[in-house]
C-alpha cells in the first residue's frame, strides 16, 4: 500500500496539482502579509512623524524670531491675469476690477506646498496644520533674559524680510514676458512665493503633513486588501454584498464537483474570498486528479491482468469478470477526466473573471501611491532644504539638546520606519512572485496563461528592480545618527552643547533621508506607471482584435 501510495504521489499530474495547491496556499499567506506590513508602515510612517516633532517641540529648543511671527511654511499664490487694455503684465491680487489693478494685502490660506510643475494637487496635498498660533508657539522666556536677544534678533528679522522680498523680486521677474506682451488667449497662471519656515518645529510640521498625505493614500490600498489602516481590523465585514436567496452546500470536502457550492453574489468581490475559493477549487482538482490517477492506475493492472488471462486461457467466467471491472474502471475514469476538466474551468473563470480584475486593481493603486509617496518626499526634501535657510538666521547663542529620551524614541522609530518599507516591497515582490509561479504551473504553454499570467510575471520581475535597500540604508544613516546623539548626550549630560548638535544634525538627517528615499520611490513609481501602461495597451490591443474577429 505504501509503495502504491508513492507511486501515485510520483505521477506528474498528481505533482503538478499539488504545486498548484500550495502556490495557492502561498499566495493567501503572501496576501495576508503585503495586508499586514502595508499597516505597520502606515504606522511606521505616523509614529516616526510624531517623533521627528516630539525631538523639537520644546519651548527651549525653538529659535524662531520671538517678536516677528510666521504662518506656517507655504507657497502663497498670486494670480497673474493677461489684460486687453493694457500691454503690461499686472500683479493683480484681487481681480475685482482687471482694468484698474490694485494692490491688496495676500490673504494667507490653509493651502499646501505647491510647485509649478503641476506634479500637486491641492485638494490632494492639504496641510492640515493650517496656522501657528503665535501664542502657542511663542519662546517662554524671563523677562530680564529677553533683553539680550533683542538686537539678534531684529538683525534676523532684518535678514527674513530681505530674503522674503528677494523671493518676490526674483519670481516676479520670471513671469515678465518680453515687454509685457500677452496674447488675449493666454490664460492666467499662478505664482508661488516661498516662505522660510521659522522654526525647527515648523519644519517638523510640514514633514509630518506630507507623511500623512502618505497616509491618507494609503487607505485605498488597504480597502483593497480588506485592512482598516486605522485600528487593524478586516473591513471585509463591511463590505455591500448582496447574496441570491437560495442556500449554498457546505463544503465536505469530497471529491464530486456538485459538492462545491456557488459563490454568492457579490457587489464587491473579496480579494481575500476569491483567493479562497481558488484554494479550495484547488484543492479539489487535486483529490479528484489524484483519484482519477488511483483509478487509471486499477485499470492497467486489471488490462494487464485480462491480456495474461487470455494468454493462459483462464476459464471464462474469471475472464468477464476482469472485462466487467476493466468496464466499471473505465466508466469511473471517463467521470473523472469530465470532473477535471468541469474543475479547471471554473478554476479558469475564477481566474480570469475575478483575480485578474483584482490584481489589476491593486496594481493600479500601488501605483499612485507609490506616486503619492514619491511626491510627498519630494515636497519634504524640499522643505527640509529650506530650513537650512533658517540655521543660517538663528543666533549663534549656544542652545541645549533635546532630552536624550526623545532622541532614543527617534532612533526607535527611525529603526521600524526601515524594516518596516523593506518588509512592505518585499510582501509585493513574493505576493507577485507566488501568482505569477501558480499562473505558470496551470499551463503547458505560456501563451495559454491568459493575461494574469503576463501581469504577474511581468509585475514581480518589476518588483525585482525595486530597491528598497538603498531606502533602508539611507533611514539607518539617520538612525545611528541619532544613536549617536543618545550616547553623546548620556557622557555630556551637564555640558552646553553647540547648535549643530542637534539641530543641524537632525534638519541634514531629516533631508538626506527624505531625498534618498524619494529617490526610490520615485523609481518604483515610474515603474509601476509602465507596467499600467504596458497593461492597458495590451488591453486595448486585445479588445481590438476582438473586435476584428467579430466583424
């Protein structure tokens, strides 16, 4: 019986089912994990913002100008309006009367960074740390200490206001055409004026806030896979079903396809179910292929039997007997090749109808947001760059380090930050890997794999180009950084520390990390853009030949 049991195991269809199963088996636990670490680095990314805020928001650690306060760091816009009665460009800030322009004060709003590039969307970048109130964030200092940064910083604000109008003169001259020529057909456009930010905490703030832009995109990744980014719960309860009336058969687990019920109904087709019931069709193409090997196995030996009974002129009534059992044999095995092929194609339609469009979906939203992503570090890199404006205004007056506690927590969350986006590339390049193996195992030919095969393989190839080491090795710079800061801060307890022991430190980290990072994420974007790209133009080439062949 063992030796029989081997020998079926052995045989190449039973092997090929069963790699089937487990490829299947695989990707719903390749699943659950790219579900997981898509949480945990959303989490990551909001723990380590809160600590990049929590190592500068100290009353005595912010050096921003006591007597002249800012709005938080922003583009404000100026609209520039062609004009027919007049040949020059006009400034026009509140459009009232475009013949006769007048100069108004601009107006501060609750907008974000935005760039000329049109790469931003306002609406899809809003900050939502719209002001710094002046009375929250003002140095509490004692009254006879104040004196002596009086002459600092009015020397600094002197050197702001120069800056701020230098800004204004510079990109003002940018949108003098010629003359002052302007067709009457060219639209207005907008300009956008750069403050510096004031303070470190400022700084931090603005980085947070594209860290949860980061976030909020994220979310429709997570629908997708059936997680709540906020408190770690399946949404698939949540879902809108709508399930036809009549009762489905529970599974029992035996090998006759009538026994594997319907699946409802659905307004949303569950990623995670679809992959289930693969499984479980799986499953069963397995058993039943395996069943059928037993019984074509039964039935060489019953025809060998029935050759050796002729050949030794057995008497007739053993010889139809063996003939009756090869007919029995033989019926049983023409009921298994038609529950094979009944299995592999609703295997096929599950395929084709309901993880294909799935797996696009999902591809299509790690697209934009590893767009999002891209673009959210690319506006911190920015802002980070314009803080350095800011260590050049501060005083020189020597500052003391943040507590040595709130360095150790950044390090620690830097430290998760990093494991957790290498954790959350590599659950999509095994997740793409493990379907684009099972796509290959249904199919002799590739060709025949229809188009999830050709996404998958494609996708996890894609996948391979992703690298996510340079990203972590970038976030570990600014990690031991900090580690650094902690050790030196444990021996120099009582000692005064000069200003680039943590703000410079932490302002430069903060910019290299961001600029690397979004260096690779602006790749993996590009990327995943291409293979959409790719996707549709197959699609629509498809859909075309389709079409030829209709008519």
């Amino acid at each position: 019986m063992g030796c029989s049991s081997s020998k079926l195991e052995e045989a190449a269809s039973v092997q090929i089912c069963k790699d089937r199963k487990n490829f299947i088996k695989q990707a719903i636990k390749h699943r659950n994990q790219l579900a997981s670490s898509h949480i945990a680095y959303v989490q990551s990314l909001r723990r380590v913002s809160i600590a990049l805020c929590t190592y500068v928001d100290e009353n005595r650690y912010q050096y921003f100008l006591n007597s002249y306060m800012y709005h938080p760091y922003r583009d404000d816009k100026i609209f520039i309006e062609p004009t027919t009665t007049s040949r020059n460009v006009v400034v026009n800030y509140s459009r009232s009367q475009p013949k006769l322009p007048k100069i108004g004060t601009i107006e501060p709003k609750p907008s974000t960074i935005e760039f000329s590039d049109d790469l931003y969307t306002a609406n899809a970048y809003q900050n939502p740390f719209i002001s710094l109130n002046e009375d929250e964030y003002m140095d509490v200092k004692e009254p006879e200490k104040k004196s002596n940064h009086d002459d600092s910083n009015k020397r600094a604000r002197e050197l702001v206001e120069g800056e701020n109008r230098t800004v204004f003169q510079e990109r003002a001259n940018r949108v003098m055409i010629g003359n002052g020529n302007v067709g009457e057909d060219t639209p207005g456009f907008t300009v956008h004026l750069s403050r510096i930010p004031a303070s470190m905490l400022e700084v931090m703030k603005e980085v947070q806030a594209q860290f949860m832009v980061i976030c909020d995109a994220a979310s429709e990744v997570a629908m997708l896979l059936e997680v709540n980014i906020n408190n770690n719960h399946s949404t698939r309860d949540r879902r809108p079903q709508l399930i036809e009336a009549s009762n489905t058969t529970p599974r029992d687990g035996s090998n006759s396809n009538s026994d594997v019920p319907d699946e409802p109904f659905e307004l949303f087709k569950s990623h995670k179910a679809s992959l289930e019931r693969l499984y479980e069709w799986e499953k069963k193409l397995y058993d039943e292929v395996k069943s059928g090997e037993r019984i074509r196995l039964s039935y060489e030996k019953k025809f060998t039997q029935l050759k050796n009974e002729d050949l030794t002129g057995a008497e007739p009534s053993s010889v139809e007997r063996t003939r009756a059992s090869i007919r029995d044999l033989r019926t049983r095995l023409n009921l298994s090749f038609t529950s094979v092929e009944s299995i592999s194609k609703r295997i096929e339609d599950l395929r084709d109808e309901e993880l294909h469009p799935q797996i696009t979906e999902l591809i299509q939203s790690l697209a934009k947001l590893w767009r999002t992503m891209a673009d959210s570090h690319r506006i911190q890199k920015h802002t980070t760059s314009q803080a350095k404006l800011l260590l050049q205004l501060l005083t020189s007056t020597a500052s003391p380090p943040p507590p040595v506690a709130a360095a150790a927590s950044l390090a620690s969350e830097l430290r998760h930050w990093r494991l957790a986006f290498s954790a959350w590339t590599a659950s999509q390049h095994a997740y793409a890997t493990t379907l684009s193996n099972w796509a290959h195992s249904c199919v002799s030919d590739p060709a025949q794999g229809g188009p999830v095969l050709i996404l998958c393989t494609k996708w996890a190839k894609m996948m391979e180009m992703v690298d996510e080491r340079k990203a972590g090795e970038g976030i570990g710079r600014l990690e031991e950084r900090m580690k650094a800061v902690v050790a030196r801060g444990k021996r120099r307890q009582r000692e005064e520390w000069e200003e680039e022991d943590w703000r410079r430190v932490i302002c430069d980290g903060v910019g290299e990390v961001v600029a690397v990072v979004e260096e690779v994420t602006a790749a993996a974007a590009e990327l995943y853009e291409n293979l959409v790209r790719e996707w549709r133009e197959e699609e629509r080439g498809g859909e075309e030949g389709r079409g030829g062949d209709g008519e």
